[in-house]
C-alpha cells in the first residue's frame, strides 16, 4: 500500500511538472509571435501549477510587451523574491525603465544585470544608450571599449558607436558606422537592433532641440 502511494506521488508530480513546463513554453511560443493575450493566459495558468521564478519573469515580460508597465515590475518584484541573484530579471526590469524614458533607473538596473552575470553583455549596449541619451559621453566611452569589435554574432559595438557618433554631432560618422555594420550582419540580425537604437536618435534630436529653443528664448 505505501509503495502504490509513493508511485502514486511520484506519478502526479511528473505530471504536474510536465503541465507547468508546457504551459511555460506555450507563454513563450505566444511572446515571441506576439500573441501577447494568449502569453499571458498560458503563464497565467504556468503559475497557478508553480509559482518559479522563471515563470514570474516571462510573465513580466509579456505585461510589458503590453505596455503594462506597472503590472510588469510587481511581476519582476516577485521574481527578485524568489531569486535575488537572477541576472535575466534585471535586464528586464531596465527595459521597462527604458521603454517609460527613465534613463539613469535603467542604467542601474542594466548595470547590476551585468555585476551579476558578466557575461549578460546586451546590457552594456543599453547601458551605453542610457549615458548618451543623459550626455554623459566620457562614461559611455569607456563601456564602448569593452564591446567586442570582432562579435560575428552581434552588432552591440557598431551600434554604440553610431549612437556615440550621432550624440556628438558627426551624422556622417554615424550613417558609415551603420553602412559598415550592414555589410558585416545579416539583415535579420541588422533590424533587430535598428528600432532602439532609432529610438535613442529621436531621444536625441529631442534634447538637441529643447536645448535649442531654451538658448533662443533665453537670447534678447
């Protein structure tokens, strides 16, 4: 009898496990299709089968893909409590930082990301954004040196580089910059970094902009 109810047991824990880990992948699956309703009702039901922290992270994600900011850091905060060394979470807790223009919160979150995991080197691209984006041009030098110029799998370098160059007032330098990347990535790799670093451009038009118009007024 003790042993048909260990099996037993046993048996109703694969299976739970099993379900959480198909729930879990078909969130995923829905994120990157974007079918970011039916994400969040697998992860929803992920959840409800295992509170992981993994899972708590994927459904932050998902909020934010939704522009739910808010819902997305308490399902990052959960995360931090199960997992307080979790690298991942704080990448993704400075993209929320990032996509609602808080800068300086993202570039510590991107930061402590990378103090954790060194090797999460996507963050010291977005740190570099940040810095430029805040003008703190010295700063995103030095995080630009540790890019590796040679990476054949991502272009986080050149990229940097052509923020820096716009940021500094050589358009040409930076319409090179992205010429020479084109020729070095493919054109999936080359466009999925493209939106970002265009949002940053704007940011920085923005700033040139309002800084112009405040020397104006400020002129008799």
């Amino acid at each position: 009898m003790k042993i048909w109810y260990i099996t037993t047991l046993l048996l109703l824990g694969v299976i739970a496990n099993s379900t959480h880990a198909d729930s879990y992948s078909e969130a995923l699956s829905h994120l990157k299709t974007r079918q970011l309703d039916q994400a969040l009702l697998a992860i929803n039901r992920s959840l409800e089968e295992s509170e992981t922290a993994a899972a708590y992270e994927l459904k932050g994600r998902i909020l934010s893909e939704s522009g739910q900011s808010e819902a997305a850091m308490d399902s990052f905060q959960k995360v931090t409590e199960l997992e307080p060394k979790r690298a991942s979470v704080y990448y993704h807790i400075g993209q929320v930082y990032f996509k609602d223009e808080l800068w300086s919160d993202a570039f510590g979150a991107y930061r402590h990301a990378l103090e954790l995991d060194p090797e999460r080197k996507a963050s010291i691209l977005k740190m570099i954004y940040c810095l430029v984006i805040m003008e703190n041009y010295p700063m995103a030098h030095q995080w630009l040196t540790t890019l590796d110029p040679t990476n054949d799998l991502t272009p986080d370098y050149y990229f940097a580089r052509a923020a820096m160059a716009y940021a500094t007032g050589t358009p040409e330098e930076y319409v090179n910059i992205l010429r020479q990347a084109r020729t070095i990535y493919s054109t999936q790799v080359f466009n999925r970094y493209e939106p970002e670093l265009l949002r940053v451009v704007q940011q920085i038009k923005s700033r040139k902009q309002a800084a112009s118009t405040d020397s104006a007024v400020g002129n008799p």
